[in-house]
C-alpha cells in the first residue's frame, strides 16, 4: 500500500471556502480507479500552526499514485477548482 497526504492552506479560511475545498476533495470517491481510500480532514483546533484541510489518500503502489496524479478528473476537476483556493500545500508520502 502507498499512502499521499497533503494538507492544504487556504487563501481564505471562511467556512464556505473550507467545505468548498472539503467537496472537491471528497468528490473524488469513486472516480479515480486508482484510488483505492480517501479521507478528507477539516482541522477544528485553528492554531496558528494548523493547516485547514487534510487530504489522506492510499494506493496499491507508486505508479498508482503517479497515474492519480495526471488522471483527468484530478487534474480537471480536484486542480483546477481547488487551485485559486489555495495559499500553500505540502505532501508526504510513504
């Protein structure tokens, strides 16, 4: 199993931009063959050192997460929609 995480900072972290972000994430259940989980998270704590949103997602291996990465609903939908969004990301993998 390969898992990527990212966790997302909005521009503006309104509570409809955060559930914006929330939907376009989750909508990706059941659309991409090579996703095999999702978990979307929506921090609660608000810290400063908080991001706003958690994206938990699992695969059989790494070239199943490198064809998610440049499926056409990834990138046509979840990217270019979450996009303008966004004021920083970061990833990790394992």
């Amino acid at each position: 199993m390969f898992t990527h995480v990212v966790l997302f900072k909005l521009k503006d972290p309104t509570k409809e931009n955060m559930e914006e972000a929330n939907l376009i994430l989750s909508s990706m259940e059941g659309k991409i063959e090579e996703l095999k989980y999702l978990e979307v998270g929506v921090d609660i704590i608000r810290s400063e050192r908080s991001y706003d949103i958690a994206l938990i997602t699992r695969f059989n291996s790494k070239e199943g997460m490198d064809k998610y990465q440049v499926s056409e609903y990834h990138v046509n939908h979840v990217l270019k929609n979450l996009k303008p969004l966004l004021q920083s990301s970061v990833s990790l993998d394992y």
